[in-house]
C-alpha cells in the first residue's frame, strides 16, 4: 500500500510527467498534470476531464507506468 503512495510521490516531484494508474478491474485513469490527483496512504483521488472524481482504494493498482500520450 505505501509503495503505491511512494511511487505516486516520486512520480510527482521529479520532473513531473503524465503517468497512469492501472487498477485491479482493468480501468486505467491517466494523470495529465498534478492537479488532477490527491491521495493518503490508503487512498487515492482522481479527476478526470469533465472534473468528476474516483475515489480509489489503493489495493486496486495493479502498476503505474508512463501515459502514452495519443496524437491529434
């Protein structure tokens, strides 16, 4: 549980890129920028482009990795 939040962290202070949260029920949330994420060490808050939240609990991400940004 507090890898996640560890890597969530370092994800957001070193050089900020767009990355991706995979959860257990294979939904993926993209986080484009730091304002659309929040989180305690159990769990994580995410908004997406219309401004609507999903509150995660943090035993559903399964990996994070980088967001593989789509073309126009």
């Amino acid at each position: 549980m507090l890898m996640i939040v560890d890597d969530i962290k370092e994800r957001l202070s070193n050089g900020f890129k767009p990355f991706a949260l995979q959860l257990s029920d294979g939904r993926r949330f993209v986080i484009p920028q730091r304002d659309f994420i929040a989180f305690t060490p159990k769990k994580v808050a995410l908004f997406d482009e219309k401004g609507t939240s999903h509150l995660i609990n943090t035993l559903q991400i399964v990996s994070i990795d980088d967001a593989v940004e789509q073309g126009p």
